[in-house]
C-alpha cells in the first residue's frame, strides 16, 4: 500500500532540500514524503522514523530504490535525537512531521482505528507496548472518560457517551463500541457520533498531546542555523499547539517563522485526495 503524501510540493519547497544534506521524516509513515526527500538527495541522508514497525516495513519497501541515502530508526518523538545521533554527529538541514494516522493505520480492520469495518479495539501506532483502546474504555472510571473524550476529542455529549460506554461493558471492538456511542447520542450533523469519541481515544492511546509538545521541544534543537522545520497538523488542537511553539521561538528571535498563516492544500489536491482537506502546514528556519 502506498500513502499519497500530503501537500508534497509545498512540503519539499519548504524543507528546502539540497543534496548532501541530513533531513529527518519524523513520521515516516509509508514512505510518502521519505521518498520525495530521497529523491532530492543524490548524496545525503534521509532518517525515516516512525513508531509503527509495520508501517516502517512497508516504508522500506515502498522507498527501497533509493535505499543508500535512507536511514530507518523506530520510536516515538522522545527517541529523535538518538535516531539521529546514530547517523550523524551533526545537526539536521530539515526535519518534517507529518501528524495523525496514515490511510494504511485508519483502514486496517486490525488496528482497531476504525468504526467503518469491525476489529479489536486497539488504536496503539506502536502495537508491542502500552495500554489499548480496549484496555482504556473498559478498565477507566466514567469521569475520567468522560473528561478525556471532553477534551481530547472535543465531544460536548461526553458525559453521556461515557455514561453509556460504562453500562455497555465489557466493549470487546469497534463496531460494538461505534454501536454503544450511536445509541447514547444520535447523530445531527454529517459527522458519525462516534467520530470524536474514536479520536479522543486515539489521542489517549497514543499519549498524542504530550508527544507533539516533545516534538515542539526537541525539534528546533536538532537543527542547525538555517535547518528548517516543517509541521502538517490535521486537527485544530494540534495546529493551535504548533502555532503557539513556533510564535515563541520567533520571539525568542530562535526561528524565523517562514508561514505567517499556514498553508492549506489547493483545490486541485483534495480532489484528488480528500484525506489532506484538513491539513495545515507551518514551517520555521533556526536563525
Ligand atoms: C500521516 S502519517 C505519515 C504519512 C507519511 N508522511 C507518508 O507520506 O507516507 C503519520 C505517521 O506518524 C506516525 N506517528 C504519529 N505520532 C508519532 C509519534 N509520536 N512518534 C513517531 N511516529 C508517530 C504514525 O505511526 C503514522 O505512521
């Protein structure tokens, strides 16, 4: 499988990629932007990264052509600067975090992501390690559900939709768990009522808030003057988040910000794939 890579031209103009450099894919993924680097480079070196071996997998394959100028390394944010140590005593020309979950992530019945087609309720990028959706919806007390499904997923109903997930227990996949929220709040708008739900349990899962603030902290680190930084969020509380990183260090007269509002993808590309409607990219360079 391959995942289309969102706002490429955009995403590469910004990196600035030059051969010879070291540029790091925070979120490798399947290899979309990997390869866009890659193709760039001629010498070089491009780290791959992603917490999900599996996805790291297809992004071997799916970019093996250009091979002697790709590094892989798995882990989460707080592992990029042992990713790079282990390639390179220097700093980095560019790095790129592409957020959120890939097609591949979000179609596999599972992976657990999905309320479209039924599976175990996992939702976990990096499948050896940590606490499942599972584990989460059936072993957590109503508040505490109700307030991350609140804050995370940005659910007005919360309350009621972890009233009902406590009573429907033991919630054993997807589409039950899809089924127990449709009943407790019917649906409105065009959006399924268990759309938040499922993604403020994905945030909780995967610890999302904290790893995009390690992100946003360890990032401008490993660049040196002039690397530049480049962030595509899905989701207004990560593109919030982004914003406010990237104001600071331009007060802080660390970065220059090199998108005074961010750019979204033309017309012509959601078209073509609507998975990148929402998307938001900011870039900054290291003074
Ligand atoms: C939108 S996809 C990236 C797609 C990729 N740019 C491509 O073109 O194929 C996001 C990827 O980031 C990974 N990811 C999300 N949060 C992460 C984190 N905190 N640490 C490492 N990888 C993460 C996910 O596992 C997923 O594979």
């Amino acid at each position: 499988m391959l995942h289309i890579p969102v706002m490429p031209a955009e995403s590469i103009s910004l990196l600035a990629v030059r051969t010879g450099g070291l540029y790091l894919d925070c979120t490798a993924g399947l290899g979309g932007h990997t390869a866009l680097i890659a193709q760039q480079l001629v010498s070089g070196t491009v780290i791959a990264n992603d917490r999900d071996s599996v996805s790291l997998e297809m992004a071997r394959q799916n970019t093996a052509e250009w091979k002697d100028r790709i590094r892989f390394h798995q882990g989460p944010f707080s592992t990029l600067a042992k990713a790079v140590a282990e390639v390179a005593m220097g700093k980095l020309d560019g790095l790129l975090a592409d957020l959120g979950v890939s097609r591949y992530q979000l179609t596999d019945p599972l992976r657990g992501f999905s309320f479209m087609s039924d599976g175990p309720l996992d939702m976990r990028m990096d499948q050896s390690t940590g606490m499942t959706a599972a584990d989460l919806v059936n072993y957590t007390d109503e508040k505490t559900l109700a307030d991350l499904i609140f804050h995370l997923g940005e659910e007005r109903r919360a309350r009621k939709v972890a009233r009902a997930i406590v009573r429907a227990r033991p919630i054993r996949s997807t589409l039950h768990l899809a089924d127990v929220v449709l009943r407790a709040v019917p649906r409105t708008g065009r959006l399924h009522p268990a759309t938040k739900t499922f993604m403020a349990l994905r945030m909780e899962v995967n610890d999302e808030p904290a790893e995009l603030d390690r992100l946003l902290q360890i990032g401008p680190d490993l660049l040196k003057p002039g690397g530049r930084m480049v962030v595509i969020s899905f989701m207004s509380i990560d593109d919030r988040k982004v914003k406010e990183a990237f104001k600071a260090l331009g007060r802080d007269g660390r970065a220059t910000i090199l998108t005074k509002h961010p750019l979204q993808p033309s017309d012509e590309e959601t078209g073509r794939n609507p998975a990148a409607r929402s998307a938001k990219l900011r870039a900054l360079e290291l003074n």
